[in-house]
C-alpha cells in the first residue's frame, strides 16, 4: 500500500470472520520526517455472531500486530507534508 498524499491513508479489507494474525511494516519511505504504519480499526466477530469494533484512534496507538477472530481490518499510513510511506500487510490464519 502507498501512502500518498499526507494524513491518512487506508485500506479496509472485509473477510469472512476467521481467527488470524494481522501484522504491518513500513516497506519504505520518501522524503523527510516520520512516517508510521500500523491497524487503525478492526472488527471482532463474537461469539454470537454480532461484531464489535476496536478502533484505536490516532496514530500513536495504532499497534503492528493484532490476533483475533476478525471480520473487517483497517491498515493505515501516516504521513507529512512531502512524504510518501509503502507499507506491507500480512495476515496469517488460524483454523
């Protein structure tokens, strides 16, 4: 995923619910200054059938790794004025 142009930049990606590994990377940057990656949002799918939302807001709390039984994910780039972020996604499941 590319990040461009400054802010935020996503990608949601609707699944049929399965327990999985979710992990992000900064693959590479353009231009000065930080620039972050990380899982914004997910849905927890519970066990009786309905889902729950953990949104983890800004930025700074956006952790690299999730594990969960999931049916929706958000990936996400953070970036400044004149940077670009490249971001890799992964996610591994369980059965």
């Amino acid at each position: 995923m590319d990040g461009w142009p400054p802010g935020y930049n996503t990608v949601q990606v609707n699944l049929p619910p399965a327990t999985l590994g979710a992990q992000t990377a900064l693959q590479g940057q353009v231009g000065g200054g930080a620039n972050y990656t990380g899982i914004m949002h997910y849905r927890r799918r519970l066990k009786d059938g309905s889902d729950k939302d953990i949104d983890f807001g800004a930025w700074p709390n956006w952790p690299p790794v999730i594990f969960d039984h999931i049916s929706s994910i958000t990936f996400a780039t953070a970036t400044g004025e004149d940077q670009e972020a490249f971001l890799v996604a992964r996610m591994d499941y369980w059965g």
